[in-house]
C-alpha cells in the first residue's frame, strides 16, 4: 500500500489497456495502434508527474513487460472471434443447402438417391485425389 501513491498512475493505465485489450475485437493494425500511441502518451508524459528516477525506471520496466502481454490477449481475442464467425457462417450456408436438399427430397424422393450418389462419387474422388498427393 505504500507504493500506491507511486504505482497509482500506471496501474489505471494498465487497467484500462488490458480491458480493451481483452473486450474490444480489433484487427491487429487497430491494436497495435491503440496500444503503442497509448503508451507513448504514457511514456513521454510520465516523468512529469513521476519525480524520482528509480520509481521512474521500474514504471517502463512494467511497461515493457506489460504491453507484449496486452498485444498477444488482444491476437487470441480477434483470431477467436474470427474463427466462431467463419464458423457460424459456413453453418448457416449448410443449414440452408440442407434445407433445400430436404425441400427437393420431399417433393422428388427419387431427386434425393440422385444428390446422395452425387455426394459419394464427390467423396471418392477427393480420398483418392488425397491419397495420390501423399
């Protein structure tokens, strides 16, 4: 508690960069960008209000450990998110298709024999495609 009054600064600092680090979804241009003009604000307006040079020394040193650890939360946030929304949307287009083939089996149940052997004719080509380039 004593070093409060000497950590005070820094600590909202890296309070607020790790909660945007961690909530916002940014692309990695937009992180490092937000992250690194921040810092340099930080960084160059920090000894005016930190006078002891030894205090001073150990707020960059917790910035440098700091800020690849805020960079690397903010790339797991984003890659995350953009896989679940690649995801969801390839389920969606598949639901669809799956919709229609049920559509076209219902009304035609021979239109559905048709896609299935279309299905496995596509199959065994790939396996067999994939087990000559191996």
């Amino acid at each position: 508690m004593m070093d409060q009054n000497h950590y005070g600064h820094l600590m909202i600092f890296m309070i607020n960069i790790l909660s945007c680090s961690g909530l916002c979804i940014m692309t990695a241009k937009q992180s490092l960008i937000s992250i690194f003009l921040s810092s340099a604000i930080l960084i160059v307006g920090l000894p005016f209000f930190q006078h002891s040079k030894n205090v001073l020394a150990m707020h960059y040193f917790n910035l440098v450990l700091f800020i690849p650890i805020c960079i690397g939360i903010s790339r797991v946030v984003y890659s995350r998110y953009r896989t679940n929304y690649t995801n969801n949307q390839l389920l969606k287009k598949q639901t669809s298709i799956n919709k229609i083939i049920i559509a076209v089996g219902l009304a035609n149940p021979t239109a559905i024999f048709i896609i299935f052997l279309n299905f496995q004719v596509y199959n065994r080509i790939f396996h067999l495609g994939h087990r000559q380039l191996t």
